[in-house]
C-alpha cells in the first residue's frame, strides 16, 4: 500500500480544499464586516435621530414650562397689584372713617366741654389716625372665620379667588372698629 500523503493528487485535493476553505473564510469574514458596517450605520443613525428627538422633545418642553412659567408670573403680579390695591381701597376708607369718627368726636367733646359750669382746659385733639401696623393686619387675618381658613387653605390660585379674597379683606376691615386700625 501506498502512503496517501506521498501521492500528489491527494496533496492538490488537500491544498483546492484549504483554497475552497479559505475563500469562504474570506467571504464569510467580508460579509460578516459589511453586515457589521451596516448594522453600526443603522444603529448610529438611529441614535442620531433619537438624540434630535429628544432634543427637540426636551425644548419643546423647557419651552412648554417656561410660557406657563410667565403665565403664572404674570398671574402673580396681576393679583399682587389687585391686592394692593384693594388694600388701598380698604385702607383710604378706613382712614375717611376714622377721620369722619374723630371729627364727630371732638365736636362731641366740644358740645359737652361748652354745657359745663366751668370748662375745663381744652384737651389735646389727635391730628392724624394712628400708623398702619403690619402686626394690625396680622391679627385682622387671624380673626377670620376658621371656616374661610379651610375655604381658602383648598381654593385653587386664580384671579376670581384672589379678586374674592380681597374683596372679603375689605369687607373686614371696613366693618373694623377704627381703633383696630
């Protein structure tokens, strides 16, 4: 018996079989890098596209936020200014209350000091009302209702509620009795 890797038309079977093999190594590998290729181009170009949505996602709501953001300044200010004003309001006439209270007073003071038998010397009269303090107002607040307190701890921020509450603030204060202011 021959040995079968003297005879030369084995070794040439061996060696178109490594060739054959390796070419399809060769093509495996290139379809293999390509399909990778590919895969990486789709995969990047889909981040690439998430990442410009979630951008544009991202500043659409910044900017969602910061409209509703001024709104809610602007609702803000508008109510602080409502209730200045309203304070204003309350404050003016309880000071023409207060005026028309102590005018009538000294001229009652007068008409009583003028029937005695012998008048006494003519007391100090108070030229304006006394200051505002924010202590007075503290405690105007405080007397409130404790059901208005739970009324107004479960009412929603808008302007009809801040317009309602000044509305009631002057109430009270205008019902106050002016030694209270």
């Amino acid at each position: 018996m021959q040995n079968p890797c003297e005879d030369e038309q084995y070794n040439n079977q061996v060696a178109e079989a490594y060739a054959v093999y390796d070419s399809a190594l060769e093509e495996a590998g290139s379809a293999w890098a390509e399909a990778a290729q590919e895969a990486y181009a789709a995969w990047s170009s889909a981040m690439d596209a998430a990442a410009q949505d979630y951008s544009a996602s991202e500043s659409q709501a910044w900017q969602a936020y910061l409209e509703r953001l001024d709104q809610l300044n602007w609702q803000l200010e508008d109510s602080r200014q409502m209730l200045e004003a309203n304070f204003a309001t309350a404050r003016n006439r309880a000071l023409h209350n207060w005026t028309e209270m102590e005018s009538e007073a000294w001229d009652a003071y007068q008409r009583a000091s003028s029937q005695m038998l012998q008048q006494p010397p003519e007391g100090e009269r108070i030229v304006g009302s006394p200051e505002f303090q924010a202590q007075q107002m503290l405690a105007c607040l405080l007397q409130a209702q404790p059901q208005a307190k739970k009324k107004a701890r479960s009412l929603k921020l808008t302007r009809r509620n801040l317009w309602a509450a000044g509305q009631m603030f002057m109430r009270k204060i205008s019902l106050m009795p002016t030694s209270a202011l």
